[in-house]
C-alpha cells in the first residue's frame, strides 16, 4: 500500500484543493478516481463510512474525509512526509 492514497473526482473543489496541496508539497500519493469505477467510489465509501469525498487514507490505516489543508498537513507531518 502506498504511503497516501487519495480518492476524489475532477468536479469536486474539496478534492482539486486537497489533490493541488498534496502536489503544492511533493507528496506522493496514488489517485483514485471515483468516477472512474463503481469499485472505487465503494472502496472509498467503505474507508469513510459515507458518501463524501475526498477521502485519503495514509498507510497505517488513518484517513481523512474532506479534510481542510491544516488537517491535511497535520496528517503528513505527524507522519513525517511532510
């Protein structure tokens, strides 16, 4: 499993924000994208336990769900990918 993966669609401004900081802090991450396959949007449903995207889940099995940039960056840190 990669260290961070990230499931979101194009149409979703939470995803583009949280997608473009991941790529602003050359983070590396897998993207899934929801619209893609009903298989991803259930995986990603089933991490969050709800519809709402985006959903990044880091490798030691945390995850976030529409998070803002502060808690997204938090997660790096305390991980130390960022």
């Amino acid at each position: 499993m990669a260290e961070v993966t990230y499931y979101g669609a194009d149409w979703c401004t939470d995803c583009r924000r949280s997608k473009a900081f991941l790529n602003a802090n050359s983070v590396e991450f897998v993207e899934n994208n929801v619209e893609e396959s009903a298989e991803l949007a259930a995986k990603a449903e089933a991490i969050a336990g709800r519809k709402n995207i985006p959903v990044i889940q880091f490798k030691d099995g945390a995850f976030l769900v529409e998070p803002s940039d502060a808690d997204l960056k938090a997660a790096l840190v305390e991980r130390g990918l960022l």
